[in-house]
C-alpha cells in the first residue's frame, strides 16, 4: 500500500471500511508493483503544491491516475469512472472517497510543474530495479498535433509585411494631421495623435446620406491604426524566433505531419516532440516549437545531463546530422552513432562514380586544396564566416561548392561508427527501441493529437503518457524475464 508523507494533521490516510479490498488484489498484481514503485519516490514537492486538506490526497490521485493512463483511460470523466468501476483503483486510493473529473482536473493543473520531476524519479527507480547501464540512449522525435485550429494560423512574413505597410499609412495619416489642424508643435507619433483626437470629444455620425467629418475620420483612422499596431506587435512578441504559430495555441507551430491524408502537405499546429530511450525505457522528453530535428539535440541532450544520466553513445538518425552537432558530441566525448545524410546514397554505384560529389572530393589540408578524383583541381574563392567553411569553384560546371573538412571528418567518423559490430547492432536497436516506443505512443496509447492547450501543459500529458509506457513497458519485460535485456541481438542467416 502506498505510504505517502502526511502533511495535514486532520487527513486520516487509513478508513476503516466494511471490508478490507486488499484481499482481493493478488500479491503479484500489477497494482501492487506500481504500488511498491511509488513507495520508493519522494513527493515532497507534490505535497508543497497542495498545502491544504484535500478530498484525495495528492500522492493517491497521482497514482490512480498513472494506472488509469497505463490502461487506456485519459479523459478525466473515464478516469472518474474507473474510481468506481475498478477494485485496483480503490486499492490505490485506500478506499477513500472517489474523485470526480473536476478533481481531478484540478490537481493535473496545479501538479503541472511537478510531473517531469516525478517522470525522473520514476524511470531512476525502475532503472534500478531492473539493474539497466545507461551508455546507450536512442534518441528520435515525431511531431504532435497540437488542440488547437488548424486554420487559425499567424504568419511570421504576413505579419511583417502587414506591419510595414502599416508604417507606411501611419506615415501619411500623422503628415495630413498636422497639416489639417496646422499645430504650432506637430505631433509625430499615432499614438499622440489618436489621444489628442479622443480629447476633442468629436461628435460622431453615422447612417446612410450623412457626411463624416473630416475629424471623424482622423479619428477612426487613428483608432484602426493604433489597433493593428498592437496586434502586429503582440503577435511578433508571441512568434519570437518562430515562424508562426496558431490563435487557440499560441506556443503550438505550424508543422507539417506525417499523417497528411489529402496528400497536400497541409501544415497543422503541433509540437516536435524528442524522447530518448535506454533499453526500451523512455528515460527522457523534451517539447519544441522547431519542426526539424537537427536544432534540438544539444538542448536535448544538456537536459538528460541533468537529469544525472550519464551516456557514452548516442545513436539518431539522419535528420541530427550537423556540423554543431557532431562539434558538440566530441567536445562532451560523446560517441556518435547519427547516420550521415548521404549514407543509404553511397552504397549506389551511381553515387560512387560521381565526381563532383562532395563526399568524393580529396582535401589537402596543408595546400588548401581540393580535387576531384580524376585530378581536377577547383579553384579557391573564399572563407565563410565561420572560418571553418572553404568555398570553391568547380571550372567544369561553374558551380561553387561549399566544403568543411572539419564536418567531413566527423561524418567520416560517425559512419565508420555505425558500420562497425557495435554500430550495426545499435542501428538495428535504434529501429526497433525508439521507433517501437513512438509506434506504441501513437497507435497503442492514441497520442496523435493532444487534448491540452499550451506547452507546460503538453509536457505534463506527455510525462503523464511516458510514465504510463515505462510501467507497462516494465510489466512486459517482467512477465518475460527479460529485465536486463539492453540489446537485441542482429540477426544471423
């Protein structure tokens, strides 16, 4: 049974009842395990959060509401119902009274900021339990339809450009202004115009056959300015670095998705969602607005550091190759695994015998040269910015191609990697772990489209989603003696 810390005086954590439930729940019970798993968590913080007496105590709802996830049932009315319907809920919450959805509403939106804390603790004791090294983490994102309109976009351009030929009428308006009312100190802000005009207490008129006043109309257009100003600046506030986002989920970003079923590439608001994952266990995730994967690796990774999981190798996929990534990776002494861009192309004989490929070219590093591999030298045009990236021009076809020798021998260096025993058996379980753990998210626990608004609360239902996926994940390799399995072996013909 589960003993969280009392911290209300008045809270009788133990009822007595006509009968005792525990009789009914076998010893080897999944509930019982999920029982002895929370047991072992300290919940401090979660008790800070609820201060007062409430009607279920905090760590019991916390626990019914993980198993109510690891079956199935994510609305709060369908958690409710299970509190009633299910002796192992009742068992979870010691026979006290059964929350309602708006409970339980409640307490998911006051613990929002406690559940990642919580999802950490919770994948340390099982890692513990099940007696799992840490070296290894696959690392793998897909993208989450956010709750919101999917044509309720805001552009980042339109609303650039919106804003500028705003400028522009202003402009005109505050020129004609002062020449209307021909003041001895002009006024050369919107802003001052608009107020001084409202201070005139201007008699409007409206309806049809009657004429507005040329002070009216300042009015109005002032008024009309001012407004779209501050709509076009708040919205630039809200996109930030962003590209756009959506008006009923402001921090969600229009993405394109892999389920695009008119085969339009339509872009939907939604999330980049990264998880990585040790031997099977998701033992961390991260929420991003960037659609792409290639940005979101440092952040990522500097957040598992945090979280004191030390890796030695990291394996991804072609979508993180990038020369900040690999500078990253070896400055941390990282091992990479991330398959290079190019690497199911240069296995082509088509590919191999092409010349003017990048990848073919022969550096010489003292000289500063590059050749092709029939002798043909290009010629040297200049440095980038960075300092690392050489321009050249190929005399043949004229085109200038852009070389980083630095990248390229980190990319060497990550498919030397991956085609060794080890990377190939890590490849093979990048497939099958991280890829695996998405296909049971998605299609298993139906998280395609979430049922929350913002970021912080998508992190809770994600941590919620993962927390679920690990105790489950921990009852399938229970129920098959396969606790230490880390690997799957490659198969041999």
């Amino acid at each position: 049974m589960i003993k969280p810390i009392n911290n209300n005086k008045y809270f009788k954590f133990f009822q007595p009842k006509l009968f005792y439930i525990n009789k009914d729940i076998d010893n080897d019970d999944p509930i019982r395990l999920l029982s002895a798993i929370l047991e072992e968590m300290d919940f401090s913080n979660l008790l800070q959060v609820f201060p007062n007496k409430t009607k279920v105590h905090p760590v019991n709802m916390f626990a019914v509401i993980i198993y109510a996830y690891s079956q199935g049932k994510y609305s709060t009315r369908d958690i409710e119902f299970l509190c009633r319907d299910s002796q192992r809920t009742q068992y979870l919450l010691n026979s006290l009274n059964v929350p309602s959805y708006s409970t339980i509403s409640r307490f998911l939106s006051k613990a929002t900021d406690i559940i990642y804390e919580l999802f950490c603790q919770f994948v340390e004791k099982l890692f513990k339990l099940s007696d799992i090294p840490t070296e290894t983490i696959y690392i793998d994102g897909t993208k989450i339809e956010a709750y919101a309109n999917k044509y309720s976009f805001v552009w980042k351009k339109s609303t650039l450009k919106y804003k500028e030929k705003l400028e522009e009428n202003i402009l005109e308006l505050i020129d004609e202004f002062n020449k209307y009312f021909n003041k001895e100190k002009e006024l050369d802000n919107i802003f001052d115009i608009f107020s001084y005009l409202k201070k005139l207490k201007i008699q409007k008129i409206y309806g049809r056959g009657k004429r507005k006043s040329k002070e009216q109309l300042f009015l109005e257009k002032a008024q009309s300015y001012v407004e779209k100003f501050n709509k076009y600046t708040n919205y630039l506030e809200i996109l930030g670095e962003r590209n756009s986002f959506s008006k009923t989920d402001k921090e969600a970003t229009f993405m394109r998705m892999k389920e695009d079923y008119m085969r339009n590439g339509q872009l939907k608001p939604g999330y980049n969602l990264q998880i990585g994952v040790i031997s099977e266990y998701i033992a961390s995730y991260e929420i991003f607005h960037n659609p792409a994967d290639t940005k979101t690796l440092i952040p990522f990774l500097e957040k598992i550091k945090s979280q004191n999981i030390e890796i030695k190798n990291v394996v991804a996929d072609a979508g993180y190759e990038s020369f900040p990534n690999y500078e990253y990776l070896e400055k941390n002494n990282y091992v990479s695994y991330i398959k290079p861009i190019y690497y199911e192309k240069s296995k082509t004989r088509k590919y191999q015998k092409n010349l003017n490929r990048v990848e073919n070219l022969e550096y010489n590093e003292k000289e500063n040269r590059l050749f092709r591999k029939d002798g043909l030298e290009l010629e040297f045009q200049y440095y980038g910015e960075d300092g690392k990236t050489i321009y050249f021009k190929n005399p043949e076809t004229e085109k200038i191609i852009k070389y980083n020798n630095e990248f390229r021998r980190l990319s060497k260096k990550s498919k030397d990697n991956i085609e060794s025993d080890l990377g190939k058996q890590l490849r093979m379980n990048r497939s099958i772990q991280v890829e695996g753990a998405f296909a049971v998210l998605k299609e298993d626990m139906k998280l395609r489209k979430l049922k929350v608004r913002g970021k912080n609360s998508t992190k809770r239902e994600i941590g919620l989603f993962c927390i679920a996926y690990n105790f489950n994940k921990y009852l399938a390799k229970l129920s098959r003696k396969k606790q230490g399995v880390v690997l799957h072996p490659l198969k041999t013909a």
